[in-house]
C-alpha cells in the first residue's frame, strides 16, 4: 500500500463516512462505509486476508467521505457503489450477498427488505428493487425511522380489525383492512410516503428530498441523516421473528421492585420482535420516589432512561401496573423536547391480577384476550422477564446493604 494511503488512514477523522479505493487511472476499486473511518480503515492494516491483501497492493490513492451518521453513510454508499460498480465490490459479493429493499407494485405498495436479486425467487413478481446496500442491519433501522414518520404497510392479507402496525401509528390503517374503500385523499397520502421513502433510498440529495415536503417533514428526514446514535436494535437473524409483532421495531417493559418501599428498584427490559435484546437491558436504583410510591418511580426509571438519546427509542412501552403508573409513564414521555428526535410512542400498562390492558383502546380497559396473539404473548413474556429482572436486582441490592 503507497505511504500516502498509510498516511491518510492514519489521519482518518473519527467520523461517519464512506471510503473509496482508487487504482491506476483513478479507477474505483471499492466503497465501503464506517461508523468510524479511522476504526475501518485501520483494520485494512492488521489483517493478512488475501483478498485485502490485493486490494492493499492496487491502491493508489484514498478518498474519504465525512458524513452526519451511519444512515447517510449507508446511502452514499449504496449510490457510490451503482455509480462506479467497484471491482472489488463485485469481487467479494454476489446478488445474494447484497441487500435490496422491495417495493411491490400494488394498489398500496408494500415495502420490504430482500437478499434476493431475481423475481423467480420472491413471492411477489410484480416489484421495484432499490439497492444494493451492504448493510442489512443498518438499512432495517433507516426504513423503521422512516416508518415512523411515513407509515407503510407490510401486511401479507387484509383483515377487518386493525393490524398492531395501525394502533401505533406505524401504519395508515385503511391499506390493508377489508370492507373499506379509501378516499383518494387517503390513496394520494399513502402513495406520497412511498414517494418519499423511494427517493430517501435512491440517495438523492437533500434538496431534492425536501422539494416536495412539509417543514416538520423536513425535519424528521434531517434528523434521521444526522442521528448518530440510532444503535442498531436488529443485531441478528434471529431477532427477525416471522411475527406482524416482528414489523414494529422495539419495545421496552419496565417494573419496580422493593420490599415494603425500602430498597427500590427498576428494571427495563428489551424486545426486538417478541425476542429479548439483553444488551439492552438496564437496571435502576430509585433516588427521588418516595418509598413506596410505585407511580413517582415509574417516572422517575423513564425520565432518566428517555434522557439518555443514544439508546434507540421504542415503539412501544409496557409498564406492569395499572392506571396510575400508565398516567406516571405518560407525564414522563411527554416531557420529551419538541425539538428532541420524535417519534410515535405508545404506552400501555397491564395490570396483572385482573388481566386488562390498559392504554391499548384509548382510556379503555381491555382484556388480553383482546389483544392481538403476537402481542399478548410479547406482554406476558415482558412482564414476567423483567419483573424477574427487577427481583433480581433487588435482591442483590439488598444483600450489598449487610456485611
């Protein structure tokens, strides 16, 4: 590798970013992207890969690309990589290896992640690929932010009641429900988030993003390129549960622990689908509440747990108790900065001996039974694991307190 590539790495900024190889003639060898250029790179410098080796042997010069966040640099590099189609790019990777996002071709498109390059291997013909991109984790974040802000739908079949994506807002509702036939105002809403998605994907610069945008619009997409710690939640396949529950990102429960008000505690636990996220998981000694006041410390374990931004915030938020510590969670998320990353959280309790639900229909209690099945089975799972969690910490917090 030529000294002034080594040198360049060296000097790499700490940064998001995407990195390109040239060879002779100012050729594109290979793109790749990085959370950390000077991280990435130097790993090109430690490793006695053959592959890495060749690239390290036809380098001759080094551009870097300093961007806000690793979602941005995701995108860059998706479109630096179909611009120039780097040797090295195409050397180490086949179709399969690359990820693409489907949109299908349909009265309401259906937006979803796919490995698979050739129609003949999809359930669905009639699609439009975008891609590729390298990164499968990172784009399943991209299109969850997306989401939030312009809600799509990934239902399989229509229904009559409403998918679990509706109720929280990650869905419009009437593209996948039976017996409803929309307005065009409604049609024109749901085809302009798929517009709007399509065009945050292909890459395009910001101005031709926010040339047809509201100003909050505007703002969501900024602040999703600029959100650096949006730490990635889906970590492995397994995470990807073949659920409706599974479409709705993360969750977070959240229980209390004491024994006659003294030594409280709180507890959060994570869920990727109905699948625990344990490096996600914390634990909380209660410091303001007054013993004994379950509400005050579910407000005071959310208050610090939301001012933390870097933890990915959640879809949905399962509080174990009932209408008190539900209105205690709700003061503490509306607490949030306007100006703060928004997002559309929902709260919701269960309160354990009556099995109700509380939260889910408005003000309404309703029983589990009610609840969709992939979401009763994700509220009981919680509820237990982190109750079990918190008695834990709990114990463990009280055992400190003897010699």
């Amino acid at each position: 590798m030529r000294l002034s590539v080594l040198n360049k790495i060296k000097k790499a900024p700490r940064e998001p970013g995407v990195y390109i190889f040239y060879g002779k003639n100012k050729k594109a060898l290979y793109v790749g992207k990085a959370s950390d250029l000077r991280a990435r790179l130097k790993n090109y410098l430690k490793t006695d890969d053959y592959k890495i080796n060749l690239l390290q042997n036809e380098a001759e010069s080094l551009k870097l690309i300093v961007l806000r966040s690793e979602i941005e640099a995701l995108l860059e590099e998706s479109r630096l990589i179909k611009t120039f189609r780097p040797s090295y790019n195409i050397m180490w990777r086949d179709d399969k290896s690359y990820f693409y996002v489907a949109v299908t071709k349909e009265k309401f498109p259906r937006i979803f992640v796919t490995h698979r390059f050739r129609n003949s291997k999809l359930e669905i013909k009639n699609f439009e690929l975008i891609g590729p991109f390298t990164d499968g984790r990172s784009l399943r974040v991209a299109l969850r932010l997306l989401r939030r802000k312009f809600p799509y739908c990934t239902c399989e079949t229509s229904h009559f009641r409403n998918c679990l994506n509706a109720e929280i807002g990650n869905c419009l509702g009437f593209c996948c429900k039976k017996d409803i036939e929309p307005t065009k105002k409604e049609i024109e809403r749901y085809r302009r988030n798929i517009r709007i998605i399509k065009i945050f994907l292909l890459g395009k610069s910001k101005a031709r993003i926010f040339k047809e945008l509201l100003p909050e619009e505007q703002k969501a997409i900024d602040n999703i390129l600029a959100h650096r710690e949006f730490i990635a939640f889906v970590t492995t396949d397994k995470s990807m549960v073949k659920s409706q529950w599974s479409n709705v990102a993360l969750t977070e429960c959240y229980d209390i622990s004491h024994l006659s008000g003294k030594e409280a505690v709180g507890a959060m636990t994570a869920w990727c689908g109905n699948v625990a996220d344990k490096s996600m998981w914390r634990k909380f000694k209660i410091k303001t509440a007054k013993p004994g006041d379950d509400p005050g410390a579910i407000s005071e374990i959310l208050t610090r747990r939301l001012n933390h931004p870097e933890w990915p915030y959640p879809n949905l938020i399962i509080i174990d108790g009932g209408i008190t510590q539900l209105n205690a969670a709700q003061r503490a998320l509306n607490q949030i900065p306007n100006s703060k990353f928004q997002i559309p959280t929902k709260i919701i309790s269960f309160a354990k001996p009556e099995k109700l639900v509380l939260g889910w229909r408005d003000t309404k209690a309703t029983p589990i039974q009610e609840i969709p099945p992939d979401l009763q089975k994700l509220i009981l799972k919680a509820i237990a694991e982190t109750h079990n969690f918190a008695i834990r910490y709990h114990r463990k917090v009280r055992r400190s307190q003897f010699p």
